[in-house]
C-alpha cells in the first residue's frame, strides 16, 4: 500500500507513480491540516484527477462544512521568546535518527529551538557518527536502558521553556514545530499531543499495525481536550490512550517539577520488562492534578512502523503490558478503583474484536489479538520485573531546571 498526501486548498493533481501498489491511502489536507483520509484500489494503476475527486466526494468520514474547516486553521503562535527543548531518544537506529534530525533542520520557527539526542546504548558507538552532520545537537549517554530512563536524562540537561518528546522513527513535516506547542498558551493547558500518521506501508506488519487499535497511532482528525477538573467526577477510568503518544508531545518544562506529577514512570515504556505504559500514566497524572490536555491533528509526525511481523508482536505484546500496567499503577499509587473497572471489562472488548474477525468485518489475525491477550494476561508479572529492574537501575531523582516559571503555573 502507498502513502500519499493531497491537499484539498490546490487544484487536484494524478497520483502516478503507483505501478509497485495494489492500494493507496491518500492522507487529506487543508491549507497543510490533515482532514482525514481514504483507501482507494488502483490495481497498479495511476489515480486520475477524475477518480480522485469521486473517491474523495463520496468518503464518509469527511467533513467538508465551512464550520469545521474554520476549526482546522491553525492557532495563534506562541510567543518567539519561549524556548524548545526537542528530546530524542535513540537506541541503535542510526537512519532513522539521521531523517528525524534532517527535517527537524526544516522547522519553519524563529524561536530558540535546543535538540537533545539521548543514546540508549552508547556502547554501541552507532548514534555519534550521525550527530557529527548535526554540530548544534547535544548528545546525552544514558546507559540505563528505557525510553523513560532516557527522556528523563534528556530533561535534566534541557534549557527550554517548553519540552517536546519525539521518536527516532518519526519525521516531521516543516510547520509541525510551531503547530504543535501553539495550544500551550491556552488557559491551564499543560501538555499537547500531535496525530500521528504512517510514513510508509510497505509492509504486511506496517498494514496490520494500523489496524491494531482502530487506527494504529492516529487517534483521528478532530481537535479535541481532556479538563483535568473532571476526572474525580468520571465514572469510569479515563481514557488517556485517546490523547496519543510520547512520539509526539509537547510539554511546559515545569509540569516535571510539579509536586504532583514528576518525571517519566521509568519503570515504564520501551527498554524494560513493561514495554508501554509510561506516556498514558503521565498523562493521567497530569489530568489528576487538575490541567488540561490537548490532542491537535494539525500537529502530526509521520511514524515509520515495525518493517517485520517479529517486531510488531513485540510491540504489541508491549503496549497491552503497558495499558494494565497503568491501569494497576493508578490503582496503588491514587486508589483509583476505576481501574478495576477497566481491567475486568476487557474480555468484553476481546470478545467483540474475535466475534468481527469471524465475521470478517476486521482484517486483523487472531495471531495478533492472542498476542494482546497475552500482554495483558503478564502486565502484573511484568511490572513486578519492571519494579526489580528498578532496584539495579535506580530511579532519577526530579532534576532542577533553571528558568522562569511559565505563566500558566
């Protein structure tokens, strides 16, 4: 399947060079937003502006009202005198490293902008040959492996008055920067995540990735918040996986200094026994102490999936740990017994996402809704190594940033 990108505010144009693809998903966009998207079936064939057009007339889930495109414009910027730290993970990925840097390079800002490379295996000595086309970029060792071992080092040596979080693997376009910290400047907004969107599908395992969860790592094309104020009235728990990922998020640096919120769970997240998890229990504890959260589409990352079906298990084996295990964390920690909720109705979300495989409404193995059952079935094992490794790897303290404190706290 190829990816490709149309924006609506030009005229339409064919889309050629589609002789190697059975299929193409058209990701649309209006003045630079994602609106949505749509499949069609070239059999190998170029897309002529004829097809196009029809194609895009009769999906669905497109919202062409004036009311909507209105609310896809994109917000005021943020004031050029606050300044971003972008924190990048990395842990043997030397290419995918080498593109995320490179577009980073073509941010349309004017603001000071500080990249942070954090190299997870620095016995490797495969991340500082890519950093020496990059002379602006600090590199930080981190030996202790996790992805939130690694941002929490990537904070601790950060300057900026807003901090972003992306993946190695993820690539952003020239406008994304900017689109993503403007909802900061919102009254009591804490923290924005970006949508998301698959650099290639080249794949089976990159296709059935984005099926898994109804839409891989996109979480849709409508901006929407999360109040923090209405948690403690919520009967069920909240659904932080809704607000996105770690691979695209922006934050007021003082939120990790926040009596009531910290640094990254680091006995979540990639690198230790519990493989997921970590951004949805900062998220929660962010909503907890009373902020608010935005998830924009305006400010997405395209995110290059697991190439091979081993990887994509893994990861999905991962990210069911990482549900439960947030899910148990805000049960001993905040005694949210929401989360008992939320654990104990799961068999009836398997039940319904087996009955429409059967039913051949979900193209997705039962292979791979096993693997998320099993994922789930070990969280708490899981977590009891995650809390071990912790004792051998200690925990980082909460490191002191000095700068003003945003306005907003």
């Amino acid at each position: 399947m190829a990816v490709r990108m149309v924006e609506l505010a030009q005229e339409l144009f064919p889309l050629e060079d589609l002789a190697l693809y059975w299929s193409v998903r058209i990701f649309l966009t209006w003045h630079d937003v994602p609106i949505g998207s749509l499949d069609i079936a070239n059999a190998y064939q170029s897309v002529s502006v004829e097809t196009l057009a029809k194609e895009i007339a009769k999906a669905p889930d497109l919202d062409f009202s004036h009311e909507h495109l209105l609310k896809c414009l994109p917000p005021e910027r943020m004031p050029e005198h606050l300044s971003v730290s972008v924190i990048i993970p990395t842990c043997n990925r030397p290419e995918d490293l080498r593109r995320c840097l490179e577009n980073l390079d073509r941010q349309r800002t004017d603001r000071f902008v500080e990249v942070i490379v954090v190299d997870n295996s620095p016995g490797s000595g495969l991340t500082p040959p890519v950093l020496e086309k990059f002379p602006n970029v600090k590199l930080v060792n981190e030996w202790r492996p996790g992805a939130s071992y690694a941002r929490n080092a990537g904070i601790k040596y950060s300057q900026g008055d807003i901090i972003i979080t992306i993946d190695d693997d993820v690539t952003p376009p020239p406008h994304w920067l900017e689109q993503l910290i403007s909802p900061l400047m919102q009254e009591n907004v804490m923290a924005v995540t970006g949508n998301i969107l698959p650099l290639e599908l080249e794949t089976p395992a990159q296709q059935l990735f984005e099926i898994y969860g109804m839409g891989g790592l996109c979480r849709g094309f409508c901006l929407f918040k999360m109040d923090g104020s209405q948690l403690p009235k919520s009967r069920v728990a909240i659904p932080v996986w809704e607000l996105g990922a770690s691979a695209n998020a922006a934050f007021w640096a003082k939120i990790f200094q926040h009596p009531e919120i910290g640094l990254w769970e680091e006995r979540l997240g990639a690198g230790v026994p519990v493989g997921g998890g970590e951004d949805l229990f900062l998220f929660y504890k962010i909503l907890r102490a009373g902020f608010t959260h935005v998830y924009t589409p305006n400010a997405y990352v395209w995110h290059k999936h697991r190439r091979d079906m081993a990887s994509l298990r893994r990861q999905i084996y991962g990210y069911s740990q990482g549900i439960i295990a947030h899910h148990i964390m805000t049960l001993r920690y905040y005694a949210d017994w929401r989360a008992i909720v939320a654990i104990a109705t799961m068999p009836i979300y398997y039940y319904k996402r087996a009955r429409w495989q059967m039913m051949g409404k979900l193209r997705y193995p039962i292979s791979l809704l096993l693997q998320e059952v099993l994922g789930h079935f070990m969280a708490a094992w899981g977590l009891l190594k995650s809390y071990q490794h912790g004792k051998s790897q200690p925990l980082s303290p909460c490191p002191t940033i000095q700068q003003d404190s945003p306005k907003h706290l």
